[in-house]
C-alpha cells in the first residue's frame, strides 16, 4: 500500500512538472503578445476558479469551514497565486519563457532553505542537496541552448520579478505543509484561488484600465490551457 502511494505521488509529481507547469511559461508568453499581464493572470484564475467550485459542486464536496482556516487559504491564495502569477506575467513581458523555466527552477533551493527553518521533519540533508544540485543542473543544461546571454545580462528586473516568484511559491509551500496539509486539497485550491481571483480582478481594473481583451485564438487558447491545465489541474496535483 505504502509502495503504490509513493508511485502515485511520483506519478503526480511528473505529470506537474512536465505537462502542467512546464508548458505553461511558453503559453505565457504567446498570451502578453497580445494583452497585459495582469489581464492574463485575471482571466486565467477566473477559469481555473470557476471550473474548481463545478468540481466542488458536483463532487459535493463540504465548503464550510473555521474562519481561522478560511483565513490562511487567502493568505496561501496571495502568496501562491495572485503575487507569484503577476510577477511572472509581468517577468516574461521582459525576457524569455526558456530563462523563465531556468529562474523558476530555483523553488527548490528556497524551499529546502525554508523548510529546514520551519518544518521539523524536513531538514537539510547531504542527499537533498546533491539531489538539489544536480536537478538544478540538468535544467540548466536543458535549456542552455535557448537562453540568450545578452538578455539574461541587460533584463534584470525581468528576472527579479520571476525570482521573486519563485521565492513566493517556496513560502507558500511551506506554509502550506505547516499550516493547511490536514485539508482538503480541492477546498484549499478552490478558496484560495477565488481569493486570488477577486484581488487580482481589484488590480487590474486599476492598473489595465482600459483592458485589452483577446481577439485572436491563439490567446484565448493560451489562456484556457493556462487556466485548466497550469491552474485547476494543477494546483490539487
């Protein structure tokens, strides 16, 4: 039993990596061609949203809740969602999806830093960190060839954005592990991205105004992979 467990962990954890977010920065890309950032992150976590709470329904799944856990499922939708989405939206308008991959894939370190800080069971060890090391590298090696040295010297600020995500989603993590791996992981996706959905909304019609909406497929599809593959897929995975 404990055997299958951690072979569908692994499974989970490979379809995440590989076809949810490892798609997603490319997709990313193509849909800032033709709307703004924030605009995109609006529509893509108000499909992912809508599509948890139908999951939620049909699956009738309990929605009450303690208002302390209600509280740390919005914090968890800000810090895991509505920052991090925004800061690489915003990142990408500046550098490449490639170098994107490349700087995402530094969660782990902060995460394993994190962790050994304020997770008991979760600390540092010489295996962890070679694994970090050489998983590290292989990104790197993956997508040598479609990094641009220039940019990665002149767009700095591009790349702070994306490593300031990345410091966001490893926070979240281990927030998440701390505070709300008791729940249920639908119920925790689903608030906290409805809470994600309505701050980013407040945002944009602020800072987008007035908003470019898609006009061409391309976008609108773009938009649609990102908001059920790279979100309402992704996030319970």
């Amino acid at each position: 039993m404990q055997r299958k467990t951690i072979l569908n962990n692994w499974v989970r954890f490979i379809v995440l990596g590989t076809f949810c977010w490892g798609t997603s920065y490319y997709w990313i890309k193509i849909a800032i061609a033709e709307i703004g950032p924030l605009t995109l992150v609006a529509l893509r976590i108000t499909l992912a949203s809508t599509i948890c709470w139908l999951w939620m329904l049909i699956s009738q799944t309990p929605i009450s809740l303690p208002k302390k856990i209600v509280g740390r499922m919005t914090i968890l939708g800000i810090t895991n969602t509505a920052i991090p989405f925004s800061l690489i939206a915003w990142g990408e308008t500046h550098i490449d999806s490639g170098l994107t991959g490349l700087l995402t894939a530094t969660v782990p370190l902060f995460t394993i830093l994190l962790s050994h800080r304020f997770v008991k069971d979760d600390k540092i060890t010489i295996p962890k960190a070679l694994g970090l090391l050489l998983g590290f590298s292989g990104v790197a090696l993956l997508l040598s060839r479609d990094l641009d040295l220039g940019q990665i010297q002149f767009n700095i600020w591009g790349q702070a954005a994306v490593i300031g995500a990345t410091l966001c989603y490893s926070i979240s993590s281990v927030y998440n592990r701390r505070f709300l791996h008791n729940q249920n992981r639908m119920v925790v996706t689903t608030y906290a991205l409805s809470t994600a959905t309505i701050i980013i909304w407040t945002i944009t019609l602020l800072v987008e105004t007035p908003l470019t909406l898609p006009s061409i497929p391309i976008t609108w599809f773009a938009i649609i992979w990102l908001g059920l593959i790279g979100t309402a897929l992704a996030y319970p995975l």
